[in-house]
C-alpha cells in the first residue's frame, strides 16, 4: 500500500497550556554539555529557582526547581533568597553557586561548588554547605549584611598539573546603622579549617559604590577581584580632603608569600571623563588568565591578561564615536568560547547591542565585527556562548514584559525569540503566542487516513517547536521520529514573533524502519501566494484584513501616501519572485562575505529584474529596478528623489558594513524609523540585501526564504503594516462570530432533537416491534443493495470541494486542544445517581434479557469476524451489505427482544441525563478561549464538542460557498425557535433556503466527531469504561463525566441522521424508511445517554453490544431505503452517505468487538482473535466515516 504524506502551514495565534516565566528579581544562564539553557533566578516569593531546557518529553520544554526551600530549617525557618553569585567553568562547563539567604535581621552564607551539571547531579540535586561567618578576630555571632557576593571558576594551567582555581568574594557592611555604608571585604575558603578571610584593602569601600568581577592576572599566584568605582579619597568627608575620584584596581586575593601583608594593588587606568554611572567591567578567562573588559567614555576597552599590570593603559576596541549604541554603557557582559569572543553592552537608551571577534584578536579593533543592536526596552540580561555552536544564547528581561530568549540561529543567522514556558498550575493557565503551525497528515493510496504511522521529522535548521503538545529541540542532521495520530495528523506549532520566525522540515514516513515517502514543509508556502497576488499599490490598497476582535480594515493604513503605498506595492512581487525560485530544503550561509561588495562580478542572469530597492525619502518613497549589468546601488540614493539625488550612491558618505541577515534585521527592527533606502542585488548563488539605516550602510546575504520574508517584513513597516497586521493578511485568524453561530445553531438544534426523541419513547414502545420486522424484511434488499455508479472512497473524497479548507491546523485547531487538553479536563458534573428499587428492578429485568442473548450475540461477533478479517481492503459498501447480510437478522432479533426493557430504563433517566450536557467543563485552552470569544460564558460539556466540530464547518462552508453555514439574522431567528417545527420553518424561509447548507454542516459535524472519537479512545487497560456502544471514552478524563462527554460528541457523530428527522418534513403517511430511521435515532440517543448515566456494564455484559449494533443495522436498512425510494442511489452526496452509514456499522461492530474481548472471557479462543481484528477495524472504520462524512458535506455545499 503507498503511503501519502501532505502538509499545511498556517501563520496564526495558538495557545499552550502553560505559564511564561518572568524573571524575578535577578537572573543569570549558563549551559549545560549539550548547550541547553539553564537559568538561574531569584522570584518574587524570594525563591532560587533553577529553570532548565529539557528535551525528555514535557509539554513546555522547561523544568524549574526550587533549590534553596530545602535550607529554611531550624533558625532559618523563616529564610528568603537574597542574592546569588554563579560561574561556570568555560572548559568543563562544571559551575559553582554560592547564595545568601535572610533570616531575622541577619544574613547567611551557602555554597554548593563542582557541580557536574549533568543529569545524574539535577536528580540528586544541588547540595549546599553552610559557610558559617568565622574571621579571625571577630565576632562569629556578628549580624551581617551581605551588599555583594562574587564566584569564580577558571582553569588552572594545564602545564601546572591543570585543575580549577576557585575564588569566592563577599562585602559586607560593616556597621548596620553606618550611614556612609562602608564594607569589610571577605575571601572565602569554604573547604578550609577556617572559611572568612579578611581581605586587605588600600581604600576604604562603600556599597554601592563600585562593581567587582573576579578574575586572574598573568603570572599572578592566586585569584583575585577587579574594583570599578568611587575608591579614593577620605570617604569621611573632611573639608580638607581630596575629591573622589573613579579607579579601577586589581588586588590579588593574598600575598601568596607574606600572608600577613597586604597583596599589592594594581591600578589600571580609566579613560578620561569617565562617569560612574556609565561605567562597566567584565572579565574573561583566557585559560588560567583573565583579560578585563571596560566599558568608560569613548566605548569599549581591553586589558589584555598580560596588559594589567600598575598604571596599566587599556586599548580602545570598539569605538562609541563610530557606533553610537557602544556610547553611554550602563553595563557590560563579555565571554569567550569556542574561537568566539564576544561583548554585549546595555546602554542608558535601554538598548541592547553586541560585537564579536576571534578568540586571540581581541585588541585589535579592526578584528570586531560591526555592532548590531538586537533588543530595546532591556531592564536586565544574561547570556552565554553555546558550546555546541558558539552560537550566542541571550536572555533578557523587557520592559512592562516577561522574559524572553533570543538565540542567533547557527544556520540561518536570523534571531529566533521565545518566551520561557513553564508547566501550568491551573486550568486556567494559558499562553497566547503567534505561531507558524504545520499539520502533517499521513493517509494511504485512497486518501484514507493513515493512523500510527511512523514519522521522522527533521529541522533543516536548529528549531525549538512543539510537536503533538511535546517539545522538542530539533538540529540539522538529528531526525526525531514520532507516531501520526489515530486520525493520520500530527501538528507541529513553532512560536514566532517576525514573519521570518519559520523553520523547514524534512519529514519522512518510515516503513519498517525505512524511509519510503519523503518531502520537505515549507512554512512559507500559503505566504508566497497571497504575497504574490499584490502587483500594485491599487490591489495592495484593497486588502482588508480582520483584527482580533472581529473588525475589518485596511492592511494598509488610509493616512499612508498613495506614493508610498505603490513603491512597496511594487517591490512586493519581486520579493515574492525570490522567494517562490528559492527551495524550502536549500542549504543557508553560503558565505558571510559579499563578494560584491569589492567589485567582483556575481551579477547572475535572472528571469526578470535583477535589482530593485526603494528610497524612503521625506518627499516620498521611490521604487526603482533594474534588468542589466549595472549595479543599482548606484542608481539609488538615501534621501530624497530628485534627479540629483537619484544617481547618487546608496553608500556615499556613509560607513559601509558587512553583517549577518539576521543581525540586520534586529538593528532596522529597532530602528525603523531611520530605515532610509535598500537595495537587493542579484549574485551569486544568493542575493545582497543592502540598507541605509541612520546614515549606516549595512550589506548582508539574502540566501533563504525565511530572509526573504524577514524583508518583506521590514518594508511593510514602512507603510506601517506591522506583524499583528501580516498575520491577518499573509496568515490565519479566527473569525469567531461566524464559528460560535455555528455552533449555537447546530447544539440548538440537537436540544430540540432530544426533546423530540424523548417525546417519542412512548410511540417506540408501540411502534418498534412492527419497525423491526419492517428493518427484518427489507434486510434482504438492503443487503443485495448495488449502485450502477462506481463510486469509491477515493474518489469520492477526491471530489470534495471542502478538503482544502479542512485539513488545515486552523480547521483542526479545536481537535488538537481537545486531544491535549483531555488529560486535565475537570467538570462539576453530578455523579450517576443512587439506584432506586425502581430503577434497579428495571435494570435487573434488562440485565436478565441481555444475558438470554448471549448465544446470539458471540454468533454474530464469530461471524463479523469473517468480514472483519478483509474489511481494510474493501469497499465500505461491500462491507456494509456483507454484515447486514451475515449478522443483520441475528442482531435485528435480539434488539427487538432487549428493546422495551431498555425503553423503560432510558425513560427513567433520560431527562436528568441530558441535563449533565451542560455541566461546565473545565479545558486547558478551549475553556479560556472560550470565555475569552463569548465574552465570561462559561464552556460546557455539549458546548466543546460543538466548538470543536464548528471550526471545520464553517471554514468549509466559507471556502466552497463564500458564506457561513447561518447568517447573524437567520441564528437569531433559529435560535429563537421552541420546537423541531418551528426551527424547520424559520430555517425553509431564510431568503435562501439554507436547508442544504444545514445538511451539509451536519455531515462535518459528524465527520469531525467521529474522528474526536477515534482520537480521545482510551487504553485497552481501561475496557470497563469504554461503551458497549463503540463509541469510546476520553482516558484520563474523571469517571464522573467522561462518559457524559463521549454522550455530547455522539449527538455531533449521529448529526446526519439528527439532521435529517429535524429538518426533514415527516411525510403524511410515513414510509417504512422514515419509521426506521425514526425509531432507530432516539434509540440510538437513548442507549448512549443511558450509559452515559451508569456506564457500559449498567444493563449486562451483552445488552450493550447487542443494542449498539441492533440500532446500527435499523438505521442503515432506513439510510438505504431512503436513497432508493427517493430515487437517488446513484447520487454521489447519498452513496457517500451510505458509505458512511457502511463505515458507521462496521466501526461499531469492530468497537463492539473489542469492548466484547472484556465480558466474553469463557475460553472462546475464536471471540478473543475476533475482538482483536475488529479494535484495528473499528479504529480504522471510524477514521473512514468521517473522512466520508466531510466528503458529503462538501458535495452538498457544492450542489451535488
């Protein structure tokens, strides 16, 4: 059997059930050996937690882990957090981690130190030693408040027998009501006889008054600690005395040969005109050494390890007067790993920017690549080199906002951004993020699902993404492999906060561990097409879009000029051009120099222009292209568009710099509105994407389509179309007015129904043994039935107009969270009420019955099996007429003995059953977006199973007829309906008839619950709750409900034949036909309604089979009746329908089957194999079904 494998992208908002995590009152990350982050902080509960990336299966890819509750004990009871010194050794990525916690008015030292940072010391935990306060000559009962804490962890050299020098620093004020706040200064020696050394100092120090970093200088004998700030002077403040000034020193920890005196200090030089505030220091190990870095006047300075010693001068290495962004640093942070180093700088605009060089160049200034701002609005960050890629790992805590991590994508150079989710706590614990969310859909030859298929999927680019609620970090080169769903799906949702925020995959169905269908998701794919249907400023003007709360606009804003509008109209197809000739698979960074740059010839012979560019002049913008030799860029200028400006080049007078994509970006994200002009160049093998920003020339290589539509982006910003604005356009929102009347209507209608079918149980009573024996005759014909069409299930579904509307992430949204979110779910739904003598008299009289049929019953499952045995290489219709005619009468039978006893059970409980329809239901994700779309209702149980089945319809409905399936006025009017008559007429005399449409929603409906209901089955290990129906229940739901919603998504599954006797006008003399299906849709209500109550073994261990199945048989001998008296078999909406019907019988018979492997434990080796074949063929039929199901709605709404 081949095996197809489709995909559909869709940009949109979607949501997790989890919690972002803020970033407390401090923080720091390191990495562990595979580069996962691991971030420390301490919360706002003054907890220290350690957050680690986890790649075992979790639903939000973090862990968090309290590690200093355990201390609060005996007389640090009532202990909090206070601050946290940590460092990671750059070589063996082992770190050591000291904290002071508060308690009373005293503080407390602890440090845990070596830790192995694998898996094995987090399951142990972090293991603390208290480092009581003991220096010589003191009071070891001293009060102390700790105002700084500083570790280190460097290697020794290597030629020194190798090892790890540590160092341990702590200020502390040394009087606490001091208002000059002066500190005594302490090196710690936790493994020593002796922890707390006083650290001799030249100058007196005020907390707060300078930073200190530890470090190593060359040649030096011990560690010791860098002191930036307010250090000189009488800090008394006599009249008389010296003014103070700002240093830097050095001073060892020890004088390694005279213990007793003073270490001597080095003072290194500080540029002139340097303010306190603006200052900064950040050492980095260079081996066993540091070199410091100094943020000062004039921008960023080195001292190299060698270059420390007393009245040291630094080297000037990244200029604040060529790069603005490294003028005024508030803060500093540098490191060096793997051939990398590199330095990030905050400055007092709150802006966040970074530089790098190689590993051994770091004082030379041409050596440092041109600094890029990537973050604003920065209160704080961490960040680290990734010891895999080198890539830089960065955190950041944004003003008014969580936290949020960025890493430089070591493939495509672009910035990928995330928030950090941890595990919910409640329910109503949601995160709404936009998202790029990819559905895969496995099926065979015949368009058939294709469930539990093996998968592998494999990121062409380093990629952070959920698959199936699972996160997953994806590499290049390291295929995961997961299974498709028993419905064929499996999603995959990648947060995303720019247009070019998309990864591709690989994706390959496995076959005996074998690769067999391969192909390659391009996220872009629906983007392309819509980009590419703009081919002027007038059609990019009619673009509407809908916000998130249901209003339409235009993408385009009406103060935008017209002239503006048209010159990035125009640039747009050629955007879309590029894109569309680049492959998704295409192998990114060919090269991170432009070879054009110095004049060598790249230009390439492209289909049509080879280069375009706008000038976003003050007078206007102007879009220019060109198809020949000539280099555009010389053609366009930065400002202006006068005949003088416009041979002017792009680059004239301005600095010209070499960047990543990715880098730039973040630099014109950040600086948008001094975006001045770009060009893209055709060359080689890639295209040149070059920008004027600030009077800054910025070239990079546009190499993949993600850049291309980081482009796209960042030129609609100009016209002020903005990301929130793209996604309406280029991708997916959910119009939920038009989805909730949907659902209003169809769960209206099913009310109405059980009213009409619980009016009617005293005419079944009556009625249903002459129905019967009317299903019994006309068995025969319906079992020989035969269609002079050739109508297959391929080819049926291939003719549905629908499909591309509903296999969708959007049309499959409501599945997916329902599916993830089972295992949470809580209701407030009574529990089955107490068995009254009543009520227990009747099930004892039905129990009886049921038991007298089991002679009957394993007859009929021994001969299913015969059929069982071929049905998944069968055409639904053979099978149907092959079972009806195999075990139709023995079944037909038994209904009609167990069918008045079962009548006056359900009568009994009926009305207080489908009461429990509204119990709320507590969701993750469905029940918030439900609150939050009708405004506080709360979700129900019979409201989710509607919901979810709505989305398909109304996207089908929208797609093939241009409408919604009810219209605002028609849903008030049917709405305001008290009967089926009332609602059948408001519906016949809408303007136009919506009756068809109202079939043919009906069909999705049932469609998409009948695949709910393969989805939600629960575990074989779990058979006493599944119902004898074969309509199984949810796992991991509560016992007290979940039958009940098993109960709601039946009304949705059986929505065809609902449909049909509500909006169906009873003919005046009813046929046998209509009598069956009469007869056979209450019963059907009825039987899932009772078990619903009290659960599958409530009338006997057979009664449910042989019900179940009975009311199948009648409904489809009524289907197929129906199709001929009406004269149209030959039809192909009514042949799908009795396919349908067909996968209906057998799905339930094959359910039945396998709930019957339970009761029938008495040696029937043939029942037991039997109960096995039917689970894959019930599972399978039911994927089928509603495959089918969709395939006639859609053939309905087109006409057919």
């Amino acid at each position: 059997m081949a095996m197809q494998l489709t995909h559909e992208t869709e940009l949109m908002k979607n949501y997790k059930h989890a919690e972002v995590m803020s970033a407390g009152m401090s923080f720091a990350a390191i990495q562990s050996p595979e580069g996962r982050s691991i971030f420390f902080s301490i919360g706002t509960d003054r907890v220290l937690y350690a957050t680690r990336e986890v790649t075992a299966a979790t639903t939000t890819g973090w862990t968090r882990t309290d590690l200093s509750s355990s201390l609060a004990r005996d007389d640090l009871a009532t202990m909090k957090a206070k601050s946290f010194a940590l460092s990671q050794n750059p070589e063996s990525l082992v770190f050591d981690l000291a904290l002071v916690v508060t308690a009373g008015d005293s503080d407390y030292l602890f440090v845990s130190l070596g830790n192995a940072n694998n898996e094995s010391m987090w399951e142990a935990g972090v293991v603390w030693k208290a480092v009581p306060f003991d220096a010589a000559g003191e009071d070891a009962k001293r009060k102390l408040n700790i105002t700084d804490l500083q570790v280190m962890n460097i290697p020794k050299p290597k030629n020194g027998g190798g090892g790890v020098e540590r160092a341990c620093f702590c200020d502390v004020q040394r009087e606490p009501r001091d208002s000059l706040q002066l500190v005594d200064r302490y090196y710690i020696m936790s493994d020593a006889a002796v922890h707390w050394f006083k650290h001799q100092l030249p100058f007196e120090l005020r907390s707060g008054s300078a930073v200190s970093v530890l470090g190593h200088r060359a040649n030096e004998h011990t560690p010791g600690i860098y002191t930036l700030g307010v250090i000189g002077g009488d800090v008394r403040g006599a009249a008389e005395s010296p003014p103070e000034t700002l240093q830097l020193l050095y001073v060892p920890q020890r004088n390694p040969f005279r213990p007793l005196v003073p270490p001597n200090p080095a003072r290194l030089r500080v540029p002139a005109k340097s303010a306190r505030a603006f200052v900064d220091i950040s050492a980095v190990a260079v081996g066993p050494d540091t070199m410091l870095f100094l943020a000062a006047a004039g921008g960023v300075y080195l001292f190299a390890a060698a270059n420390q010693r007393d009245d040291a001068d630094p080297d000037l290495v990244i200029s604040a007067a060529k790069h603005p962004a490294f003028a005024n640093i508030m803060s500093l942070r540098a490191a060096s790993l793997g051939g990398t180093t590199v330095v990030w700088v905050l400055n007092t605009q709150r802006q966040l920017s970074y530089s790098t060089c190689p590993v051994g160049s770091e004082g030379d200034a041409k050596k440092w690549t041109a600094p890029v701002t990537i973050l604003s609005d920065v209160q704080s960050f961490s960040f680290y080199l990734n010891a895999k890629t080198a890539s830089n790992v960065l955190f950041a805590h944004l003003s008014g906002r969580d936290l949020v991590q960025l890493t430089h994508n070591s493939v495509t150079t672009l910035w990928d951004s995330r928030g950090i989710l941890l595990p919910a706590l409640k329910d109503t614990s949601v995160v709404e993020m936009n998202t790029f969310t990819t559905q895969l859909t496995t099926t065979d030859d015949k368009n058939t699902a294709a469930p539990n298929s093996a998968v592998s999927i494999e990121a062409l680019s380093p990629a952070n993404v959920f698959i199936d609620s699972t996160y997953f970090a994806l590499h290049p080169g390291a295929p995961v492999i997961v299974t498709s769903d028993a419905v064929g799906h499996i999603t995959i949702v990648e947060e995303a906060e720019s247009l070019s925020a998309a990864t591709s995959f690989r994706v390959t169905i496995l076959k005996d561990g074998n690769p067999d269908v391969s192909i390659v998701v391009d996220p872009f794919r629906n983007a392309k097409v819509r980009l590419a249907a703009v081919k002027d400023g007038e059609s990019l003007g009619k673009v509407r879009i809908k916000t998130v709360d249901g209003q339409e606009k235009s993408l385009v804003p009406p103060d935008v000029p017209q002239k503006d509008r048209d010159a990035v109209a125009s640039s747009l197809p050629r955007f879309a051009q590029i894109a569309t000739a680049m492959s998704p698979s295409a192998a990114p960074r060919l090269a991170r120099a432009i070879a054009a740059r110095d004049g060598e010839n790249t230009e390439t012979e492209l289909p049509q222009v080879s280069s375009f560019g706008i000038t976003f002049g003050k007078a206007g913008f102007t879009y220019v292209e060109h198809r020949g030799p000539e280099r555009l860029e010389s053609r366009i200028g930065g400002v202006g568009a006068g005949p003088e400006t416009a041979r002017a080049s792009i680059v004239d007078g301005a600095v010209d710099l070499v960047v990543d994509i990715g880098d730039l970006f973040r630099e014109a994200k950040n600086k948008w509105d001094q975006f001045e002009s770009f060009v893209v160049q055709g060359a080689k093998d890639a295209w040149n994407f070059v920008v004027r920003i600030g009077g800054i020339v910025y070239r990079a290589i546009m190499e993949t389509v993600d850049a291309v539509m980081g482009a796209v982006e960042l030129v609609l910003s100009k016209i002020k179309v903005f990301f929130e604005d793209v996604i309406a356009w280029l991708g997916f929102l959910f119009d939920w007015d038009d989805i909730l009347r949907t659902h209003s209507v169809m769960k209206h209608m099913f009310k109405l129904y059980a009213d009409d079918a619980f009016n009617a149980i005293e005419h079944l009573k009556t009625s249903m043994a002459k129905t019967l024996d009317s299903a019994a005759q006309a068995l025969p014909a319906a079992a020989g039935f035969k269609t002079n069409a050739d109508h297959s299930v391929d080819t049926l579904q291939n003719g549905d107009r629908g499909a591309s509307a509903r296999n969708t992430p959007q049309a499959n949204w409501g599945m997916f969270h329902l599916k993830s979110g089972q295992a949470s779910a809580t209701t407030n739904s009574d529990p089955p009420p107490p068995i009254d003598d009543t009520f227990s008299s009747l099930l004892a009289n039905l129990k009886a019955l049921a038991l007298d049929e089991k002679e009957a019953i394993t007859t009929a499952m021994d001969r299913a099996k015969e059929v069982l045995d071929n049905a998944l290489t069968m055409n639904p219709l053979e099978i149907l007429t092959k079972l009806l005619a195999t075990v139709g009468s023995l079944v037909l039978t038994t209904t009609k003995n167990l069918g008045l006893a079962f009548l006056d059970a359900v009568q009994y409980l009926f009305k207080s059953t489908m009461a429990t329809l509204d119990a709320t239901l507590s969701i993750p994700v469905i029940s918030w977006v439900y609150r939050k779309i009708t405004k506080g209702t709360e979700l129900s149980i019979l409201d989710a199973a509607c919901l979810v089945c709505a989305i398909p319809a109304t996207l089908t409905s929208k797609l093939v007829t241009g409408a919604t399936p009810f219209s605002s006025s028609l849903s008030r009017d049917l709405l305001a309906t008290t009967t089926s008559a009332a609602f059948r007429a408001a519906l016949a005399s809408a303007p136009d008839s919506r009756v068809p449409a109202a079939h043919a929603t009906a069909s999705l409906f049932a469609g998409t619950a009948s695949l709910l209901c393969v989805l939600i089955r629960p575990d074989r290990s779990t058979a006493s709750d599944k119902v004898a129906t074969g309509m199984p229940n949810p796992s991991g739901l509560k016992a007290n409900y979940q039958r009940t919603l098993a109960l709601a998504l039946n009304l949705c599954y059986s929505a065809r034949s609902i449909a049909y006797l509500t909006l169906s006008t009873p003919p005046t003399s009813p046929s046998w036909t209509h009598e069956l299906t009469a007869v056979a849709m209450p019963m059907t209500l009825c039987l899932y309604a009772l078990e619903a109550k009290l659960g599958p073994d409530s009338f006997g261990k057979y009664g449910g089979t042989a019900l179940s199945l009975g009311v199948s048989i009648v409904g489809t001998v009524g289907e197929i009746g129906r199709a001929v008296d009406q004269g149209r078999a030959d039809e192909a909406g009514a042949i799908c329908g009795l396919m349908a019907d067909g996968c209906l019988l057998v799905g339930r018979t094959g359910l039945c089957g396998m709930v019957a492997k339970n009761p029938f434990k008495d040696g029937n080796v043939v029942l037991e194999i039997a109960a096995a074949v039917a689970e894959v063929v019930g599972v399978a039929m039911g994927g089928v079904y509603g495959g089918l199901c969709f395939a006639r709605g859609g053939l309905v709404l087109g006409g057919k």
